[in-house]
C-alpha cells in the first residue's frame, strides 16, 4: 500500500473535530474477551524522532502533556534522529508488553521487520507525523499527520504567484529535510510539481539541512557560493530557513528581499521572521498531535477501528497573518 491516502482526507479533517467518534468493528488487537482497560492501566510507547527543531520539541511537549492530562502512562525515548535507536525502543516496548506502540519514523523504509515483530505480539502501532513506505497496512491502525505534499504545493502555488509577472529566470536553492524522511521527500515532490510547470523556475541546487537550524546555515552558506545570484530559498522547515537567514545576513544581503524565504511549519521563530519580513511566506505544519493520538488511543483500547489515515487541518501565513496570530500561537 502507498504511504499517502489522498482519498480519505475528508474523513481525516471531520475527525480533527470529532476525534475518537469514528469507531466501527473491533480491531484483532484487542483482546475483546477481556474488556477494555481503565485509563490508568494503559501503558503507550512512543518513540520519538529526536528533538531536531522548535516543531519537534513542541510536537514532544504536546504529547506528553495530552497522556500526563488523561491519565495514560507514556513511556518515551528520543532516537536522536537514528532509526536504528527507534527500531531499538519499539523492541524494548514489545518486551515490555505495552498496550500500544506509537513513533514518528525516523525514515520512511526499514520498518517491516520490526513492525511485524509488534503485529505478533498483539499490540497495535499508530503512526505519528511521518509515514512509512510499507506494501502492509496491517503493522499500523491508523497515520496520523500533514499531508506533505500538499504543503510542499502550497509553498510552490506561492512562488508561482508572486514571480507571475516576471519573465526572467527565478533561481531556487532547496533546503532539503533528512534524507529519507517523508516529509523531506513529499514536501520536494509537492514544490516541484507545482513549480516545474514554469520553465523559469530552477532549482539551481537542493541539499539536506536535515531540518536544523545549524544545517541551514551551514548548507545556504557553502550553496551561495557557488550561486551567488539566487532569487529564494524554499526550506522544508522553519529552522533551516532560521539559519538561512543567517548566512544570508552574514554574506551582507537583506534576508527576505535580496533573496526570498519559503519555509514550513509555523514554530513561533519562524512566524516572527515572517512578521518581520525575513521570511517571505509560511506554509503550516501543526505539532499538537497529542489529543488525537490520544483519542486513538482511547478507540483501539475500546476496541473501536480508527480511520486509516487523519490528516490534520493546517493554513498559510503571509506576513501581515503572523503578525496577527503571533500573540495567540501556541508553539
């Protein structure tokens, strides 16, 4: 089965609202004979990815205080972006007989094996954030998370319009998130179908930043070297965008008008450099998973089928929306 269900989208929105009303028939998870566990008697793993970026310490921050908030008992471990670390936690989690078994994954392929491992020993996995490139849908119950490539069109449907006017060649450096991960493949495949339909768009040079602030610099600062005429910069999240503004700043040139910023995300750094025109336009990724994820939670303990694939409702921001949801923002 694909990583992506394009398809379901409109039942993934309606849970935003309805979150844990979804339920049907009872999933081979669940041991029905038994009866579902009070609250306090669950046990959830989650095996984060590290704590990479302003997103990734708020996406943690939300999920622990949605199950400290429940009452649910969350064990956590932070792969420090290795997935050899998660594959290690998601075992240690089988040992230990958790109830349920929820990671963002590091990568999108290499999970098969230990998935099944999770499938054998009867307890459900749910997806968080990020997708895995698995021909099974059975080693998960549900995905929840953006829909990327969506997000990486929104950001090129941007660009489209604010150089529709010009007819000279518009040079793109690409800062690309950790090789393999979705959200660094969905957000380039988004960006370039939209911005491939233009011949004058052209990504001179795209390189991973892996989604931090120090990649960011480090990465614009060598690629503006070799590309000293660049037009905008697309950056797969915010804190790679961050730290482009740095090295343009340190190479004299004025971030956000010498050289356009595209970022994803939405963390409060980000939407502050947007508010104060370093950053061009913001397309939203929301890290506050934690009462879904509860909410399936809940449904796999009541035996209760949860949707496949709930995808979380995001927007854009220009710098005049920043500047006015910056007081309200949350992460």
């Amino acid at each position: 089965m694909k990583k992506k269900f394009f398809g379901m989208a409109a039942a993934g929105v309606m849970l935003l609202t309805l979150a844990g009303c979804a339920g049907g028939g009872t999933t081979d998870s669940v041991d029905s004979a038994a009866g579902p566990k009070s609250l306090d008697e669950l046990v959830v793993g989650f095996a984060q990815v590290g704590a990479e970026s302003g997103w990734r310490t708020a996406n943690t921050t939300d999920i622990q205080t949605a199950f400290e908030d429940a009452g649910i008992e969350l064990k956590f471990s932070d792969a420090q972006q290795k997935q050899e670390n998660q594959i290690k936690a998601i075992r240690s989690y089988i040992q230990q007989g958790v109830d349920v078994i929820a990671f963002s994954p590091v990568v999108e392929t290499g999970w098969d094996a230990v998935l099944n491992e999770a499938k054998a020993a009867n307890i459900p996995v749910v997806l968080t954030d990020r997708a895995v490139d698995s021909q099974d849908d059975s080693l998960y119950v549900s995905f929840l998370g953006s829909d990327f490539i969506e997000e990486g069109k929104k950001a090129g449907e941007w660009v489209v319009e604010e150089y529709k006017d010009s007819t000279d060649p518009v040079k793109i450096i690409q800062l690309e998130g950790t090789t393999g991960a979705a959200p660094a493949i969905d957000r380039a495949e988004g960006f370039a179908e939209v911005t491939g339909a233009d011949d004058k768009f052209e990504i001179v040079a795209s390189q991973t930043g892996d989604f931090t602030r120090a990649g960011g610099k480090q990465v614009t600062e060598a690629l503006l070297k070799s590309n000293p005429n660049v037009d905008l910069i697309y950056a797969h999240n915010d804190d790679m965008g961050l730290g482009a503004i740095e090295a343009i700043e340190a190479a004299g040139l004025k971030p956000g008008e010498d050289i356009k910023i595209v970022t994803v995300d939405a963390v409060k750094d980000g939407m502050q450099a947007l508010a104060d025109g370093k950053i061009n336009f913001i397309v939203e990724c929301s890290p506050l998973l934690g009462k879904q994820l509860v909410d399936i939670v809940k449904q796999v303990n009541d035996g209760e089928t949860p949707e496949k694939r709930i995808i979380t409702e995001e927007t854009t921001f220009t710098q005049e929306q920043a500047i006015e949801a910056l007081p309200d923002r949350q992460y």
